[in-house]
C-alpha cells in the first residue's frame, strides 16, 4: 500500500509494475490455478502493451533501475528492459497456457526477440563478455538467456566476466536490490 503518494519513478517503474504479469504464472505453475490467469490475464495484456508504448525500439529507459546499487551503475534501461523481456516471455507461456490466437503468442514472441536483440546491441561487450560492465547488466542477461544464435554472444564468455567481476570486487556482488536476485539465479 502507498502511505504516501510517492512521485516520479515511484509512481511508474517497470521493475515493480511487472508483478503483475509474472504473478498469476507463478500462482499457475505454483499451484495449477488456470483461473487467476485467465482472470487477469486482459489486464496483464495491457499492462504488457503499456510498457511496449514507452519502449523506444525495444528498450525501457526509465523507472527507478537497480535500487541500492552497491556500485554496480548499470545504465537505467538495464533493469526496466530485462523484467519487460521476463513478462513478455510470460505472456508467450499464459497465452499458449490459455489456448490464445497464434497471431497473440507471436506477437509477444516477437516483441521480446525485438528487445532481446536491443538490448545485446546496446550493452553487449563482446570483446569482455560483459554487458557494459554491470554485474547486474550481466546477471540479467544469462538468466533470461539472451545470448541468442548469431547475436555475436558467448554464455561461457559472459558467464566468466561475472564470476571474474565478483572475485574482483572481493567476492561480493554489486547488484542492486533488483539485479540480486538475477545474479543469484545466473550463479545457480
């Protein structure tokens, strides 16, 4: 609940809005429940479709980035790009899970290749494996797999510049307080 009426950031930042779209998933391959999808699911299609309105060829650069960074820094777009790839992959999996037109699933498909592919153009390092030298830039991107076939990136290479970058900052990870759970899942 919002005690106070926060603005800016708070007010819009694709990081927290996107639970919407992956909670109802979760609750499904939690639990089995199909009718809390299929409930929210015009809803999350909007939502979905607000987010693809105020990406600009398929990034988001704005909201609140990686709260609490300890001196990771990603570029804004970082964060808001990665959890609107996540969603859009989870409309894919809702709408096949909810028997939706082929002409929707590709849709979402194609959306999230489109940020996939910009997001690997705007921060892939292929020289470090790195993407622009952000543990959280990076975590993201091998979490949600990103390195696509013919994109110019290699896992191992991009895997290895993680794992070096935490040795280097002695054994610790920079993330912020979104890009923590992606380093923890990219490391598992």
């Amino acid at each position: 609940p919002e005690y106070v009426v926060f603005n800016g950031g708070f007010r819009d930042s694709p990081e927290w809005g996107i639970a919407f779209v992956m909670l109802p998933l979760f609750l499904h391959e939690r639990y089995g429940d199909v009718d809390t999808l299929a409930q929210f699911y015009p809803a999350m299609t909007k939502y979905i479709d607000y987010l693809g309105s105020k990406s600009k060829d398929g990034i988001l650069a704005y909201g609140l980035g990686d709260w609490t960074s300890a001196g990771d820094h990603s570029p804004l777009g970082v964060t808001a790009t990665s959890v609107y790839i996540e969603g859009l992959r989870n409309m894919v999996t809702a709408a096949k899970l909810l028997k939706r037109p082929d002409a929707e699933v590709a849709k979402f498909e194609q959306l999230a290749n489109a940020s996939v592919a910009a997001y690997n153009k705007a921060w892939h390092d292929s020289g470090s494996g790195a993407y622009t030298k952000s543990q959280t830039a990076t975590a993201m991107a091998l979490t949600l797999k990103m390195m696509g076939e013919g994109e110019g990136v290699d896992y191992s290479k991009s895997f290895g510049w993680l794992v070096d970058s935490i040795a280097q900052a002695s054994n610790h990870s920079l993330t912020g307080e979104i890009g923590w759970p992606y380093m923890v899942r990219s490391l598992a």
